[in-house]
C-alpha cells in the first residue's frame, strides 16, 4: 500500500531506476534486480503508466552521429511593453521549429530558455536571427556547449 502523500515507494524507485537505464528490459530482468515476482513488476509498471508517473519511453540519439553537432542554450528577453505578445509569439516559434528541443518559461531577467540542437555555427545563427525577428522587441543571449559533462534525463529517486 502507498502512503497518503507519497506516489511512488522504494520498490517503485527501484523499477523507474531500472527502466531509465534501460527502458527496454523485461520485466523479468526487473524483478530479479528488485526482488519482485514478474506479475508485480508489471503490475507496478501498468500502475505507474496510468498515474502518468511514467509519460513515455523513448531513444536518446547521439547528436553528432546524426549531424547535429552544435549545442546551444538561448535566453530570449524584451524590454518591450507587449510582453503577452512576445510570450506568445516565442511560445508559436518555439512549438513550431525542430531544432528547438526545449523550452522553458523561467524567472529572472530571461522569459525563455531555449535548448536548440543545430548541424552547424551557421544554421544556429539562422535560427537565433529567425528568434529576434519574432513580434516585439527581442534580445537573445546565446551560450554554445563546448562539450557535455553529465546527461540524464531526471534527477535519481530517492525514498
């Protein structure tokens, strides 16, 4: 059973742990990490799927090996008084463009935080231009990624 207030218990943690490192194993190699029988381990799994605990699986692709092999993170801001419009309108850009594969709406003195994945220096300019074009007045500060140091897609689990 699980406690008032608390989604997940230390056998949930140790499934998710298990399928973030490899969302592909079998239930069957879960449980013999976990100590649970087979039917449970997937029981867990069907649960955490429609508690919308797990979102989804997917593939971590090597950048450079598909082409992409520039990295950047681009704070946009405006000085402009229409700040609805041009939340709005980096919101549309950002929905809409593939290279931008994250966007975040934070504090501080940027609106956005954009993660952009491009194949070169050149096409990243492009698209950084295409961003200060959008409506309003908009700057950008750009920071390229020299090399990445540690990937995870969340923060590990604790119970």
């Amino acid at each position: 059973m699980r406690a008032i207030g608390k989604p997940i218990d230390e056998k949930d943690v140790e499934i998710i742990s298990c399928l973030k490192k490899n969302a592909r194993l079998s239930a069957s190699d879960i449980s013999k990490t976990v100590g649970l029988s087979v039917s449970t381990v997937t029981d867990r799994i069907k649960k955490l799927e429609r508690d919308g605990i797990i979102k989804q699986y997917t593939v971590v692709l090597d950048k450079e090996k598909i082409g992409l092999d520039v990295t950047a993170f681009v704070e946009v801001s405006t000085s402009d008084n229409s700040y609805v419009g041009v939340r709005a309108s980096i919101r549309n850009f950002a929905a809409q463009r593939p290279e931008i594969v994250e966007c975040h709406s934070v504090t501080g003195s940027s609106m956005f935080i954009l993660k952009i994945n491009a194949p070169s220096m050149n096409e990243l300019e492009r698209i950084i231009g295409e961003i200060q074009t959008c409506d309003g007045e908009i700057q950008t500060k750009t920071s390229v990624v020299l090399n990445t140091i540690k990937f995870e897609t969340f923060a590990e689990l604790k119970q």
